[in-house]
C-alpha cells in the first residue's frame, strides 16, 4: 500500500504517498519545473520545505537528446519528482517525436518516482468524435503500460481523458480502474483554468470521483491560481501541480491567497514572506527583469504553499466547507463553483465524517449558510434512526441561546415546574424537540451530540423552502405522535407553522402557546394548561 489516509473532511483528505524517495503528505502541490531551470528556484523549494515537484520528461529526453540521468541528481533534489509524458505538448502540436513505449521506459531510467503514460489528452474540444479518439488512444496506452505496474518502482498514474464530455470521462475511469492502477491523474482541466470556468473543473472532478471512489490518489494537471486549490481538495484531489507561481511572474503579477495583482498596481507589498519584508514595491518595480522575476517565483511559491496549509488544516478541524464559504466570495467564478458544490451536497454529504476526535464548531453566517454537509447528514441520521414511541407527547420549543440546549436554565425551570408534577409513566412519554434554524428538529436527548451545539450563527430563515417542507412531512410522519404542544415565538414562527400544518394532517392533538415577553416567564404562567393537557 502506497497511499494513507489520515485525515478526511467532505471529500478532501490529509494522506500520505510513498514513493521510491520517501513520503509526502497530502494535499500535496507540485510546482512545475522546467529542463531549463534556474538552480536559484530550487534551492528556495527546498528552504520553504515543498516535498514534491514535476517536470517534463518529453522535454528533458529530448533537451538531452535521449540521453539517460538521474533526474533527482539533475535537478538537486533528494525529495519526490514526479515527471509528466509529454501529453500537453501532443494537445499543442498534435504530435511529438517521442513513442509512448519510449515515454514510459525513458521515466523508469531517470529513476522518476511518479511517472504518467503518454495519453492523448481531450483539452476543450467540443468534437465529440476527437474526444472519443483522445480516450480511446489513451486507454489503449493505459492497457500497454499496466504490464509494469507489477515490476516498476515508479508509481504509474493513468491519465483520464474526456474533458467536459462527462459520459466519457466516466467511461475512461472505470476502464482505468478496471485495469488496476493505483494513482490517477484528470486532464485537460487547463483551458477551463484560464477561463475562470472553475465549475466545469469541478463536474470533470466529481464525475471522476463517482467512479473512482475516494481510496485512490487523484492527481489534478494545471490547478493555475491558489484561490481554487481548496475547492479541487474538497472533492478530493490529492496532489496538483501549477506553473501559475512561475507564468504570473513573468507577467509582473504578484499572488496572494485570494487574488492577483499586477506589480504595477501595488503600493506595498502586503505580504510578509522573506521576499516581501526585506524590499519594498518600488524596489521591486525597478529590478532588472529577470531577478525581479525569480523574486516574484519566489513570492508566489510561499503564496501557493500557504495556501495548501490551510486546506490541510481545515481538513484537520473538519471546517473545510466553512473555508469554502469564505473562499468562494473572493470571485465570482469561485461562487458559482460554490453552488455547484452545494448542487451536489448529497454526494459530498457521504464522504464528510461524522464527527472527529477533536471538532471545531462550524458557522453559519446567513441562511444560505444553512445547507451544510452536517446539517444535511443530521436530517438523514434523524429520518433513518430517530424512533420514539407511539402514542407519546412532543413538547416542541423554540431554539435557546444556551448551548447545550439541555443544560439550559430554561430547561432547569421547565424539569422543576412542569415535569415534577407528573406521574413516571406520563414522564416516560414525552419527548422535548427543540426547534430552530438551521438544524429545524433537535431532540433534547441529542441536542449534545455533534453538531447539534457545537455551532454559532443567528439564522432568521431556511431558504431551501422544498427540503424543509419535506423533512418536516416525513420526520412528523415518522414519529406517530399521540399529543403535540407548541410553544412558538415570533422568530420561528413560519417554522412551527409548518410543524404545526403537518400535525393537523396527522389529526394530532394540538396545544398552542405563543411566547409574549420571554420563555421562562411564558412556561410559569401558562404551567398549569400544559400540565393539564399532558394529564387528560
């Protein structure tokens, strides 16, 4: 087994790959290096601690003229290098003098430690007929190459190719599978990069994902800017390369985490990496060209970087779609992306954990914040385990501010003025079920279970009006209530009309009570009705 699962959040996860050259962990970036590399670059890889980079081997075997070198040796680095076939200079020039035989032996010589089979990439075609040759040229290379994966310490990835027709994107993968790789890789996702077209990245990610499943390492060609690297990892991609810290150099664009910026634009550096603390922006504008582009690679490298530690640190938390959130107001390209996700919660629902040994609350900042991963595997786990007794009385309260809701003070006052008074038997068959945005239905014996007081937000609203209304209708069609009282406020009050609307459907028995001032004050002066319609 060379791939290791740590951790997991949504589809995303922390791993580890081992290869030939030791381990690293994931998500992992792997910055793009050319045969013509500045040893400059490489030597600020190394101190920034980056344990992985690619290159060309098309390009190496033909700059040396076939000749054979350790490429670790070549390229004064000790850690793991993974070397693409050539692919994207067959989608640039339709053909190149190199076989895919030769390809795939010339990676075994150099001593690569993650090589990748000369495919026959889709990129943006909108020719079915060509998409279909690109899959059908690059799985027939995929059968030819599988002969190794035995034999090789090279880990081999399989390309899948298909671009952004999906059925054969499916198809490539399952073929792959079906031949035993162990490592994948998607191509053709550059041109969408370029276009900001961010969504259609993530349908070819997910498409993949259905069929591949999430044991395998998935490797992402182009991933271009890092302010898309957290949503490629939340669908779980494991590694990615970009030359992007490279080409915005070249073009005097200077990175951050959530956007570019033209250095002509900038009138400090609002950064604090080695680069950016030692000069400032003037200093910077007028360099001589080429040292003021490696310091910009540099820059752009600790960016890129930084950014992948935060995803590994949000999927440590479990607060991965949180970041999400955030990260898809920083462009418009990026919310679409977003909402696309949310389109899809379902799928992403069954890969997030359901809880982790050391969670961190999540947070809900308006009420499209509300469809969440956890709020939607809460209601699935209440509509398929939920059970209470037939014929028993729901007491429906509004959400509190205290935090287990069950060790409230309200909830003190409600056990010694209403609960004492009654019988054991009358006792056993209530249920208290808490009611409030965005969780809709907490049960006062699981209002301490994760999430259920593990998170912050004041949520006024559930916008997704057909999914409450259908939670509500078949949670209310489960429990087979015998009596209900509702305690409603102004607040939740369209919700416990709702509730409300599904009980009289039910012909169940109905107290109602509307909150005036406050709770507690509303529970004491209206104790001895409750207490009566539980005792009749």
């Amino acid at each position: 087994m060379f791939f290791e699962i740590i951790d997991k959040s949504l589809l995303g996860r922390i791993g580890r790959i081992y290869t030939k050259s030791g381990y690293f962990e994931t998500p992992a970036l792997f910055p793009v290096i050319k045969v013509d590399f500045n040893q400059d670059i490489i030597s600020h890889i190394k101190k920034l601690n980056y344990r992985t980079i690619i290159t060309n081997a098309y390009l190496l075997w033909k700059k040396l003229n076939k000749e054979v070198v350790d490429i670790h040796q070549y390229f004064n680095f000790s850690n793991v290098i993974m070397t693409d076939s050539g692919g994207y200079q067959v989608l640039k020039y339709k053909d190149i003098e190199i076989t895919p035989k030769e390809s795939l032996i010339y990676q075994f010589k150099i001593k690569s430690d993650i090589g990748v089979i000369l495919d026959y990439p889709t990129g943006l075609s909108q020719d079915i007929n060509f998409a279909k040759k690109s899959v059908i040229l690059t799985l027939r290379r995929a059968n030819y190459a599988k002969r190794f994966l035995k034999e090789s310490d090279m880990i081999i990835v399989a390309p899948i190719q298909g671009g952004i027709f999906y059925s054969l994107l499916s198809k490539c993968a399952l073929k792959m599978k079906e031949m035993g790789y162990e490592m994948f890789a998607i191509g053709s996702p550059t041109g969408l990069m370029e276009r900001y077209r961010y969504k259609e990245v993530l349908q070819m990610i997910l498409t993949v994902k259905k069929v591949l499943g999430n044991s395998k390492p998935i490797h992402l060609f182009g991933a271009g800017h890092p302010m898309f690297f957290p949503f490629i990892a939340a669908l779980g991609i494991d590694t990615f390369d970009s030359a992007a810290y490279s080409l915005y150099a070249r073009d005097n664009r200077y990175m951050t985490r959530t956007r570019t910026y033209k250095l002509d634009e900038l009138s400090h550096l609002p950064c604090n990496c080695e680069i950016c603390r030692r000069i400032d922006v003037e200093t910077l504008k007028n360099m001589e060209t080429n040292i003021r582009i490696t310091l910009l690679e540099k820059h752009n490298l600790y960016v890129s970087l930084e950014e992948v530690k935060h995803i590994r640190l949000h999927i440590k938390e479990g607060t991965l779609w949180n970041y999400l959130e955030e990260k898809a107001r920083v462009h418009p390209s990026l919310y679409e992306a977003f909402v696309f996700l949310k389109r899809n919660i379902d799928i992403i629902e069954e890969y997030d954990p359901i809880t982790k040994v050391n969670v961190s609350g999540i947070f809900f900042f308006d009420p499209y914040s509300s469809l969440h991963p956890s709020v939607i595997g809460y209601h699935k786990r209440m509509l398929h385990n939920y059970v209470i007794g037939k014929g028993d009385i729901a007491i429906f309260l509004p959400f509190l501010k205290e935090k287990p809701f069950s060790r409230s003070s309200l909830m003190k006052i409600f056990k010694n003025k209403i609960i004492k008074s009654l019988n054991q038997e009358l006792i056993n068959k209530i249920r208290v079920i808490f009611v409030g945005y965005p969780f809709i239905l907490i049960p006062y014996e699981l209002s301490e279970v994760y999430p259920n007081s593990q998170w912050e937000g004041e949520i006024d609203s559930f916008p997704y009006r057909r999914y409450l209304h259908s939670f509500i209708k078949n949670i209310i069609s489960k429990l087979e209530l015998g009596k209900a009282i509702l305690i409603v406020n102004k607040k939740y009050q369209r919700l416990f009309s709702t509730i409300e609307n599904n009980l009289k459907n039910y012909k169940i028995e109905i107290l109602k009570i509307f909150v005036e001032k406050n709770l507690s004050e509303t529970i004491e002066k209206n104790r001895f009705f409750i207490e009566d319609f539980l005792k009749k």
